[in-house]
C-alpha cells in the first residue's frame, strides 16, 4: 500500500511592500482591539449607572421635598 504526498507550494519571496502591509494590518487590528475593548468598557459602564438614574428619577422629588 503506497501512500500519495502532496507538494506545498513554494511561498513567494517576501516584498517589503508585503512585510510592511503585514505590519501595518497587525498594527490596525491591535488598535481596533483596544478601541472595541473601550467602547465595551464605557458601554459597560454606561449600563450600571441605569438603575441609580432610575432610581434618582422615581425617588428623587420625594427626598427633595423631605429635606425641606
């Protein structure tokens, strides 16, 4: 029983033009990274404070009318 390969292909020589798009797309996807991971962070926060709003905007005239 034989068993069969396949060849890979021989990889092209690199260009600088390809090494610096290769740079430049990993620089671009890390600060695409940390702007999502910011904007998560900010959504995140964003949705905590609902319920002390929520809660300032049922309860906030009777305190004030409390403390006079």
């Amino acid at each position: 029983m034989a068993t069969a390969t396949v060849p890979l292909p021989l990889s092209p020589a690199r260009s600088a033009r390809t090494v610096a798009a290769r740079g430049a797309s990993a620089t671009g996807a890390a600060v695409l990274s940390i702007l999502g991971s910011m904007a998560a962070i900010g959504i995140a926060a964003l949705g905590l404070l609902v319920v002390p709003v929520a809660a300032l905007v049922v309860f906030g005239p009777v305190l004030l009318d409390l403390l006079r």
